[in-house]
C-alpha cells in the first residue's frame, strides 16, 4: 500500500540564471510496529488490528509514505521567465511489522518469507515516488513562460505541470496494486502461504 501526504508547490525569485544540474533530493526511513501472533492467522489478525491506517477504517499490512514538495528559483529577462534552479524533495517512510514474542522455527521462516515479499512490494511503490520526483525535477527545470516580472503564469504553469505528473503516477501506483492485491495476485500468495497449516 501506499499512500501521499503533501504536494506543496512554492516558487522564489532569483535575479539571476543557474544551471539546473541536481537531481531531486530523496531521503527515506524505514519504522516499525510490533505484532505478535503464534500462527499465520494469528498475526493477520493483528495486523489487522494494529496495521497502519489505510482510508477510515481499514489497516494495511505495511504501507508505503511520500511527500513531494515542489520548490524553483527563476529568473525574469526580456519579458521571460525561465526556471533557473527546480527544488524536488521526495521523503519516502515505510512502514512495516515487526514480530515480537515467541514464534516455532517454522513460523519464523515463514515470516521472513512473507515479509521479503512484502518488501519488495513496498519497494516498487517507493521506486514509482522516485520516477515521479525525476519527472517532476526535468520537467521544472525545462519551464519558461513569456511572463510579466512577477512570473505568475510562470508558478501556474509549474502547478499545472507538477499536478499532471503526480496525477500519473498515483494512478500507476492504484493500478500496481489492484495487479499485486487481486486474488491469486503476488499479496495474496503471500497470505496464504503465511497462514498454511
């Protein structure tokens, strides 16, 4: 699962050009929370309790967070306004259980099973944050607008741009995971093969 917390799309005025070298800036964390469970039933059900929140009232076994904030330095010269320096910041947190208590040999292994999987599926959604904030770092950084000084069509134009991909890849993300929760999709292998007797 996966889920945005913040687009936020601010502008500042330089009076002078800069090249637009740098990539987005991406950092990510990894927190947890403790569940605990004899059997592969037993975990699901605290995770279904203890999972983090997905919409009102359902829980998701990890989940996935990304916050975009969009920020330019520009400058204005013979009635244009030109990006000079695109600012692209993609925080990513996963989120994912942590097993506590006593567990057989044969559980444990098919809990770090289980969790590789899911892992790899929170991965991907990370991968697609990543796609979007270098998307959204070339297109800032190509913008030019014959504008007045003030560069308000300028900033309108980068929301509007920034909107249309963050747009795309949020519908890329929705599909990843109808593919991965569908029945006899990758999630659901995954829970069946936890909870197997």
């Amino acid at each position: 699962m996966r889920r945005v917390f913040l687009s936020c799309f601010l502008l500042s005025a330089v009076a002078f050009a800069m090249p637009a070298k740098a990539a987005p800036k991406v950092t990510s964390k990894t927190t947890t929370f403790p569940i605990s469970g004899a059997s592969g039933g037993a975990l699901l059900q605290e995770l279904e309790r203890r999972g983090p929140k997905q919409g009102f009232t359902s829980r998701a076994i990890a989940q996935t967070r990304y916050t975009m904030n969009t920020e330019a330095d520009w400058s204005h010269a013979d009635g244009v306004c030109a990006v000079t320096k695109p600012k692209i910041r993609l925080d990513i947190t996963y989120i994912y259980p942590r097993i506590e208590g006593t567990a057989s040999s044969a559980m444990k292994l098919r809990w770090a099973a289980f969790m590789s999987g899911i892992r790899k599926h929170e991965e991907i959604h990370g991968s697609i944050a990543r796609e979007m904030a270098s998307e959204a770092h070339r297109a800032v950084a190509a913008l030019q607008v014959r504008d007045g000084s003030s560069c308000a069509r300028l900033k309108a134009e980068m929301k509007r741009v920034v909107a249309a991909i963050v747009a795309r890849h949020e519908t890329r993300q929705r599909q990843f995971d109808a593919a991965e929760h569908r029945g006899g999709g990758n999630i659901d292998g995954l829970v069946r093969r936890l909870v197997k007797q």
